[in-house]
C-alpha cells in the first residue's frame, strides 16, 4: 500500500457522506456513486479536487457536475434496471458512467467531439460496455432510438425541447434544468402520460446553456 491510498479511501468516505448529506438517499444511487470513481473523469489542474462536492472545469468550457447534483438529478430520474436511457450533454461522461450501472442501456450525446472521444476512452477503460457515445446535436435528441423510457439532459433550456419530449415513451420521466443561461435555473422532472405532460420543480441549479448545432470541433 503506498502513502496515498488511505487518504484516497478517506476522502471517497467523506465523499459519500457529503452525497448523503445534501439529499442523496436512493440505496442505488448511492451504491453507483460509489462504484464509479470520478477521479478518471478530472483530468490535469483540477485531478487532485475529484472527490469534492464541487463542479469543475473541463475541456471546451464546459464543467463535470457538482456529484452532489449528479446525485440528486439521478434519483429523481427513477432509473430501472430494464430501462433505455438517453442523456444529452456528456461533459466528461462521469453522469452517463452513474447512470450505466442503473439502466440496461446510455445513449449520450454531445456537441463537441472532443468531449465524446475522451470520454468513450473512459467508459472502454472501466469496461461500461452499454454506454453509446456519440457526437450530435442534443436538442433534437436521438430519433434513430427513440422512444426512451428515461431523457436526462445535462445543459439549461427555456423550455423543455420539444423533440425530446416526444422521444419519452408514455410513463417516461425527463429531468433537466429550465431557465434563462444567466441566471438561477429550476430542476424540473417531466413525467409523460398518455394525455400530456405533468411537471415538476425540484430545486434550484445552474448549469451552462443548452445550444443548438455541432460545437467547433464536433
């Protein structure tokens, strides 16, 4: 054992209590979050602040989720072991690594490829094999695939879009953040019935803008 590795077992600990701490009680959520390091997924400058409750930085100015939020949006997806999951906006792949240990099935989206490279050279080092990484432009989402029974989406809408609302199968849940870019935004879960949509606010996040097109490396 060398000099590190009881302070990495101490501060994935406190990690886990920080989680507990802040609302994130689902046994499966937690058992994930646990599972999954999110060291791989913090690369350069910011590697040695993985375990912190915290968002930061990563390529193509966008962040990795505060694990607290990561947490939170994952419980209130409800995911299921049968489940076909669609996330919009990989970032650094740590929320779709989370949610491929609940769901049968991750099809992640995101704009830059870069993102979507790095991230599936992650999910093949840790061997989470039914993750699909691919670049494209999440707002319309991923017909090809369509219906999902779970929509998460990683990036602030005015509204939710509406090509993702009618790619969530009947009973389909979606969590995402709604709210104007530059200011406080509401985590909102959208549960599709057969005669509509019903909507719920959660709490308040801020996350980067959801945008349209192929980033300039996608």
């Amino acid at each position: 054992m060398n000099d590190h590795e009881p302070d990495i077992a101490e501060r994935k600990m406190q990690f886990l209590f920080a989680l507990r701490s802040r609302g994130v009680t689902d046994k499966r959520v937690l058992t994930a979050m646990e599972r999954i390091d999110r060291g791989p997924f913090v690369r350069g400058y910011f590697a040695a602040r993985a375990y912190e409750d915290t968002p930061l930085p990563i390529a193509c100015g966008q962040t990795i989720s505060q694990p607290s939020v990561v947490g939170l949006m994952t419980q209130a997806l409800q995911v299921s072991a049968r489940d076909k999951v669609l996330e919009v906006g990989t970032g650094s792949g740590y929320q779709a690594a989370i949610l491929s240990q609940l769901a049968r099935r991750v099809y992640t989206v995101d704009r830059h490829k870069r993102l979507v490279v790095e991230a599936a050279t992650v999910f093949r080092d840790l061997d989470l094999t039914n993750i699909t990484a691919l670049t494209a432009d999440g707002s319309f989402g991923l017909p090809d695939q369509a219906p999902f029974d779970r929509i998460l989406v990683t990036a602030a809408a005015e509204d939710p879009p509406g090509p993702l609302l009618a790619q969530l199968k009947i009973g389909g849940i979606m969590v995402l953040p709604v709210g104007q870019s530059d200011a406080v935004q509401s985590l909102i879960r959208v549960t599709r019935h057969e005669g509509g949509f019903d909507y719920d606010e959660l709490r308040p996040v801020r996350f980067v803008p959801l945008l349209e097109g192929l980033g300039r490396d996608g």
